[in-house]
C-alpha cells in the first residue's frame, strides 16, 4: 500500500511533474453539452442525431429540455425536433416559453417538425401532401386532402390546422375559426392555429375574438413579433372605442 503523501491541490491546481489533460474540463459536462458545442461547430445535424440517440432516450432528453442547464436545454430540444414523436409535444410545448430565445426558436422549428410525424407513415404523407398544396397556393385541393384525413384521423390537430388555413385562404373565414378552434382543442399548444384563427376573426370584423386568439398564440409562443404587433394595434383600437 502505498503511504505517499499529496497534498491538497486548489482547482485547477496540478502537481510538480504532472500534466493536466486539456481533454478534463471537456470530459467533466455532460455528454449532451459536449455534443451540442462540437454541432455548433461542424453543423454536422446528421451526426449529432444519430450520436445523440445512441446515448440518449427522447424520455431523458424531455426531461432535459426542461430542466438541464441552458446548453443543455438546447441540445435536448433540438434533438427532441428530430428524433422524438408526438409525446414530446408538451415538453417542446413548453419549451417555447423557455427563459432562453435559443431554446424558443429550437422548439419552435422542432415542434412544428414533431406535427408532422405524428401518425402512421401513411398519415404523415398525406401531412406532407396538404403542406405542398398549400405551399402551391392549391387551397381548393389542399382543403379536400385534409378533408380526407380529418374523417380518417379526426385526432391529428394538423389536419384541422391545414384545412382551416386553406379554408382562410379561400375567404371562407367562419369554418377556418371552426377548424383552428378543433385544431387547438386536440393539441392545446398549437400557437399557429391560433394566429390563423386571429386572422379570419379580423376579416370578420370581430376585433374583440381577434385579440382574444392572438393572445392566446402570444402566450404559446413569446416568439412570434407579427403576431404581437397586432395584439398591440388592437388593443389600442379597442381602448379608443
């Protein structure tokens, strides 16, 4: 056994003779933060998943989103918008309100992702194809498509979302406030849904149900400045009724 004696080194500290590996302070973060810096750096997304998954289950990574360190919060809910399903949407949900814009504009990009792989492989195609018809301004086809998936997969708040935004789109600006209020009543953290909705009450001069869904995205998403402008306008509007 050996009685050597070593003294107490302050951090940081090394001894004579002895050498501090430059790799120390990198092995002590956790692996989660190492990962995230080395993407920030390479921009590699591809590798940063499959690395990230091979470490990492979308249930730790939840709970990282929510609770880990700044960095951390980022690195989860990025990778969360990539690899996780529909049951992360309350943990990326909440994280559009999260004290860091970083985190919020990751949410915001991983959430809207994450509604696009909810359901069977044959649902998420016909989300994909409603998207590229309203991406075409094809509202008349985009409409019956989601349609279609509405009466096949009631519960998907996406199809709701697409048809009402085709439906704004088609100036028929009641049932867009129809299917939004659906849409957000499937998935309470759908802040798109709610902005549309804001939109077609405007155009149906209900300026008091405007405010009221522009509101409420706000309060889904801080991020969302157009939005918040015209929260500001109306309420002035309305102050000076």
């Amino acid at each position: 056994m050996c009685g050597c004696y070593r003294p107490e080194l302050r951090q940081g500290q090394t001894l004579k003779g002895e050498t501090k590996s430059m790799s120390d302070d990198f092995q002590k973060r956790p692996l989660l933060v190492s990962l995230y810096e080395r993407y920030l750096v390479d921009q590699d997304i591809d590798t940063y998943v499959r690395q990230l998954s091979s470490s990492y289950t979308p249930g730790s990574l939840q709970r990282l989103a929510e609770s880990g360190t700044r960095t951390a919060r980022r690195g989860a809910v990025l990778g969360l918008g990539r690899l996780a399903d529909y049951r992360a949407n309350m943990s990326l949900g909440r994280a559009l309100v999260d004290s860091d814009r970083g985190v919020r504009t990751l949410a915001e990009n991983g959430i809207r992702r994450l509604w696009m792989r909810i359901g069977s492989p044959s649902e998420q195609r016909h989300l994909v194809a409603i998207a590229e018809h309203l991406e075409e301004k094809e509202y008349d086809r985009a409409a019956q498509l989601a349609t279609g998936l509405i009466q096949d997969s009631p519960w998907i708040a996406q199809g709701w979302h697409f048809r009402g935004k085709a439906f704004f789109h088609l100036e028929q600006y009641e049932a867009a406030t129809q299917d939004c209020h659906q849409a957000l009543e499937i998935n309470a953290y759908h802040f798109p849904a709610a902005s549309v909705m804001g939109q077609a009450y405007l155009l149906l001069e209900n300026p008091v149900s405007a405010l009221d869904s522009f509101r409420r995205a706000l309060r889904l998403n801080p991020n969302m400045e157009e939005v918040r402008a015209q929260v500001i306008h109306l309420q002035r509007t309305l102050k000076g009724k």
